[in-house]
C-alpha cells in the first residue's frame, strides 16, 4: 500500500519543463536564503555569515566576522549556550531546535529557533559549526501565552485546592462541634429529667405535681429541639438526614411511647391514638418516632386545648400512613406556604415558640423514606399525613 | 535507598584509588565522556547525574533539599560511602566544583584532593567581589530558561528515563544530554548562580587544583583566581581552552593539567 503512495518523479509532474533548465545558484541560496547561516571556526569565531542573517540582525558582515557568537547573544543567551548548547554541539554533533534571542545592531530581540551541526574530519575533530537560524517570533509569542496559561492555571488551581482544604476543615470542625454539642446539650437535660421522674414517685402535693409535669414537658420539648437543631445543621452541612432501615422490630411500640411521653407530659390534654398495623414496615424506627414526636407537638401546641388531638398508624394497600390531627384554628393560606420551611414559625404565644424546625425535619425525614408529608387544614381539622411505600 | 540508582552512577576503571567526577548545571554525567576514560587505568572513575539530571530519579527531586547546593554534597557523601570511598579525588565541573569543597568540608577524608574546573564561589557581583553577574541577569537566564525546554515534554520523560546507558541516540533523544524537566532546570539554575561559598573556601584544608578557562564568561579568569587564592595551598592552572567546557572543547589539556596534580 505504501508503496503506491510514494512520491512521482519531479519530471512526471512537470513535463513540460525539462528538470535540466532549473539550475539553483547555489551563492544566492546560501546570502539570501530564507534563513540565516553563520559557520564558526573550532575556536567559536564566526568565520562566514549569510546576508540573511546580517540583514536581520543589522550588522555588516565585517562587524560580525572574527566575533564569538556571543556578540550576538544577551547574557541570559550567552549563559544558555555556555552550560547547554555548546557542551551539547561536542557530545552529540548537533543540536536542534534550540530558541535563542539574537541581539541586534540597535539592541532589538530577535526571537530565533536554531539548529547546528558540527563538521568533523575524519578522526572526529571539529572543522566548523554551522549554525541555521529560523525566525520564530510569532511562534515565541504563542510559546509564552501557553506558558502564562499553563503558570496561571497551576495556580488557579492552587487557590482552589487551598481553599478545599481549608473548607473541608471547617467542615470537620463543625461536624464535630455539632457531634460535641449534642452529647452536651442531652446530658444534662438527661439528668434533669431523671430527676423530675424520681420526684413524681415521691408523695407530693399538687403544686408540685405540676411543676414536675411541667418540668417532663419541658425536657421532652429541649430534647426534640436539639435533635432537630442538630439534624438540621447535619443536613445544611452536607451530612444529610440518614437512615438505619430496619423491617423486622415492630414501629408500634416507638408510636406508643412518643404518645405516652406526651399523655405524662400534658395530662390535661387528651391524645387519641388508633394504630393498625399489619405489614413489616423497613423504615428507621428512631426516625419516624422523631417524626410523630415533632407533629404531635406541633398539633398540641397549634391545635384547639379542649379538643383531642389523634394519632392514626395504618398499612394498607402497600403503604405505610401515619396522621397526626387536632381541631382549631386552619392554617393559614399564607403560612400553608413556607410551613416545611427551615425557621417558619406559626404564630403561639411566646413561652411555645419553637425554633421552625420541627415540619422541615419532619418533612426531610418523610423523603429520607421515599415518603411523602402533606397537610390538608380546614375548619373542621388539620391534619398532617405521612405516606411511605412499605416494599422499597 | 538505593544511592547509585538515584544518582544513576557508573564506575569503571580499576585501581586503588578512586577518581569521582561531577558535572555542573546544564548537561549530565556525558560531560566527562573525553575525559574520564583517560583515568581508567590508574584509578576506579566514578560518574553520577546530580538528581534531576540526566539519567537520575526524578522522583527524588525534593525541591527543599536541593534547595541549597548542601543537598547535592549530601548525595555526593552517601555515594561516597555506597562505594566505601576513602581518600579519593574529586573532579567538578563548575557548579560541582563547590558541591565538592562542600562534601569534603562535610565528611573530611572522603577526598585526598580536589580539581575544580572553572569554579565560582559567587556568581553574582557583591560590592568590591565581580562574580560577572548583576542579580538581574540572573533573572533574565531563569526566565530564559523557561523558554527552551530542550525538547522536553511530560510524555518524553519516561523514554529518557528508561534510556540512562543511551548506546545510540535515536531521533526522539535528540539533545537528551542536556535535557532537563524545565522546572528542575529552573530551580537548580537559582540554586547555582545565587550560590555564595565565599566563606567556605578558606576553610579547604584537602590539595587543591584549579583549572581555569581563558574566556569564560560563566566563571571568568579573576573568578578563578580569587577561588585559588582563598583556598589554602591550592594551584591555579589556566588553560588556553576558551569557553566554560574545556572538559569537552580541550580534554587533552585538562587530562595533563590532571595527571600533573595527581
């Protein structure tokens, strides 16, 4: 196949002009080539320069012969061809492609792309150097752009890598001051509560029944505001709301205990609770339990006080449903708006207030579950209803 | 770590004594190729590449190490005893000329005696001292340097790698000898012309010759003169061989000025 490719003939492609009647003059080509030549004696005197050359470079050819190639040559060219091309020209015989600034007559640079050979007789000693100079000056500029890019990049990419650092330590600062926080903020709230519990065993008047109430209820709300405080930081920060599935340990019981908590914390409001539940539901149990537990405190504390507020559990139909609802004032058109919203606030009175974190939680933890959390509010009822697909 | 892989060394020769060259900023161990093999019969010659030269690991160029020329005297001491080196001579190049006078300052009794070719103590002009250069100049080269990578490229840099014997050179390794990752060229030109040894030279108490070129503008005949007359003891020879090579350009005279010394 390579073979029919090679070139034709000069003469087959030009038959009418017989090859003979082009003769080069060899003189010419040599003073007005399209390249400079220059020729150095062993010693490294320029001994023979082509008009080219002096024509670019501004020089006669009497100024340049006798001189070392350094004359046309800045420090920084002189130091390059002392440490590099000269050494290279003796051991290799040539060099190639070498970029050299040619100093000219008025103190110009003229950018350069070099080659040269050494002749050698016959027992490998130098008789001359010639030396081929090409202009490159557009090549130089372009030579130099990609440089700056490539410098400019290397250190975009610098600042980058810093400031990934130094954020992915921020990161896991927070992280931990998150975990640390947590730990210390239940702790105590831990003991307090265990010491509320011990004083509601002991006999007591009813003044101080209350207060220990109070107290019980008071805990289990710090208690669901930290979790939220600190899930709601975890997932603003990347960690995200994460589960630990389980199908086989029954969700009844977590329901029962969140409605239990509440009924002891608040005697004087009655909560309903109807759960049927028939089908494994692989959810995280400790989730759904903060879920209910963030609903059933918002209906306790929106919903109407002598009213019952009711607890529903059901799987029908593949689905897992849970509902929290209360009587009362409807939600706002308004405020159906922006209530799974981080920070949005109902309006209670001041001593409930909240931090609005309990339906974005409860909301982020519905689709962690592949779920959804709705709320339908009318005269009649409000009702917050969770709907998760029990085989995922 | 394996020193004479690092440093890509290579002995030959036999005799007793050992004879280590050390070539300076810009080529590689091939500097010395007229050179030493004139020593091979009265001496064990080794040659190494300065790490980032030649056929060295680069993987080893640590750019705070050699941030100093007392990182490349370190290596020339542990190649030193790899070979369990006592009492040789030393022949550097330029540069390596100081690499040498550091080593031997470092690690008395690795060098019975010291040749330096074209050495500097300072290349930069400091008041009343002409190393030759202003700080600017040096500058100027640095950035020079930047612009002629010698052909090197990222993907060329293994086959040189893998090429450190070279027994013929083949197009793609077209000016490999002085071939250098533009970066490591870079730094170590830094290294080498804002060098100051001026104060180490008195301290030199091993024999001591110096070889200095007529015309050089690298390291000129004052340069080599002030080099002689601080170290203790030591000769100057100037040699007729113009430019700053004349382990390339004249071996013949640097062989006999050698053989006189030692």
């Amino acid at each position: 196949m390579k073979s029919s490719r090679r070139c034709a003939p000069l003469s087959e492609l030009t038959p009418s002009v017989p090859a003979s009647s082009i003769i080069e003059d060899l003189e010419d080509l040599y003073e007005n080539a399209p390249c400079g030549y220059l020729s150095l004696e062993p010693g490294g005197r320029i001994f023979k320069v082509n008009k080219t050359l002096c024509n670019w470079t501004g020089y006669g050819p009497e100024e340049l012969l006798g001189k070392r190639l350094h004359h046309l040559l800045n420090i920084a060219g002189r130091m390059f061809y002392e440490t590099h091309i000269a050494p290279l020209l003796r051991m290799q015989g040539f060099f190639h492609e070498v970029a050299l600034d040619l100093v000219t007559a008025k103190g110009d640079l003229l950018p350069m792309i070099v080659n040269a050979a050494e002749r050698r007789d016959s027992e490998g000693k130098p008789i001359s150097t010639r030396i081929t100079f090409l202009r490159a000056t557009e090549r130089r500029r372009y030579e130099r752009e990609l440089l700056d890019a490539r410098d400019q990049s290397r250190s975009q990419e610098a600042a980058a890598r810093a400031s990934l650092t130094s954020e992915r330590e921020t990161s896991e600062l927070r992280e931990q001051f998150i975990a640390v926080l947590g730990h210390d903020l239940r702790n105590p709230l831990a003991s307090i509560s265990a010491g509320a519990r011990i004083l509601l065993r002991k006999p007591k008047d009813e003044t101080e029944t209350k207060v220990l109430q109070m107290m019980e209820t008071t805990v289990l709300r710090m208690a669901g505001l930290i979790d939220n405080v600190l899930d709601f930081a975890r997932g603003r920060l990347g960690g995200g709301i994460t589960l630990s599935r389980n199908a086989d340990t029954s969700i009844e019981p977590v329901l029962q205990q969140v409605v239990d908590e509440l009924r002891t914390a608040m005697p004087d409001r009655r909560i309903e609770s109807d759960f049927r539940i028939t089908q494994p539901i692989n959810c995280d149990r400790t989730r759904l339990g903060q879920l209910v537990s963030n609903l059933l405190g918002n209906a306790l504390t929106h919903g109407a006080p002598d009213k019952p507020v009711l607890v529903r559990a059901l799987t029908d139909n593949g689905m897992f449903e849970l509902s929290v609802s209360n009587a009362g004032e409807p939600i706002s058109a308004e405020a159906m708006e922006h209530l799974f919203q981080p920070f949005f606030r109902g309006r209670v009175r001041a001593s409930l207030q909240g931090l609005g974190l309990g339906l974005h939680i409860a909301s982020e933890i519905a689709r962690a579950h592949e779920g959804t959390l709705t709320v339908k509010s009318d005269s009649e009822e409000t009702r917050f209803t969770f709907l998760m697909p029990l085989r995922i | 770590m394996n020193v004479s892989a690092r440093n890509n060394v290579r002995i030959n020769g036999s005799g007793e004594k050992a004879m280590v060259f050390a070539h300076g900023f810009g080529c590689d161990q091939n500097m010395w190729r007229f050179v030493e093999p004139a020593f091979r019969n009265s001496f064990r010659t080794v040659l190494f590449d300065h790490v980032g030269a030649g056929g060295s690991d680069l993987s080893k160029y640590d750019p705070v190490k050699y941030g100093s020329l007392s990182g490349y005297a370190d290596d020339l001491i542990e190649i030193g005893r790899e070979l369990d080196l006592k009492d040789a001579v030393f022949v550097g190049h330029s540069v390596s000329a100081m690499i040498g006078i550091l080593a031997s300052l470092k690690a008395p009794g690795l060098f019975s005696s010291l040749v330096l070719v074209g050495p500097s103590a300072r290349y930069i002009d400091d008041g009343d001292y002409r190393g030759g250069f202003s700080a600017n100049q040096i500058e100027e080269l640095l950035e020079f340097l930047e612009a002629n990578h010698m052909g090197w490229s990222a993907q060329m840099a293994p086959a040189i790698m893998g090429n450190a014997d070279r027994p013929e050179l083949g197009e793609e390794l077209t000016n490999s000898f002085c071939r250098t990752d533009p970066d490591i060229a870079k730094h170590f030109a830094r290294v080498t012309f804002t060098s100051d040894n001026r104060d180490d030279l008195a301290k030199v108490t091993t024999p001591t010759l110096v070889l200095q070129c007529s015309e050089d503008i690298i390291a000129s005949t004052e340069v080599g003169e002030y080099v002689q007359r601080r170290i203790p003891g030591s000769k100057l020879v100037i040699l007729n061989a113009t430019g700053h090579c004349p382990n390339l350009s004249a071996p013949d005279e640097v062989i006999a000025a050698m053989r006189a010394f030692v």
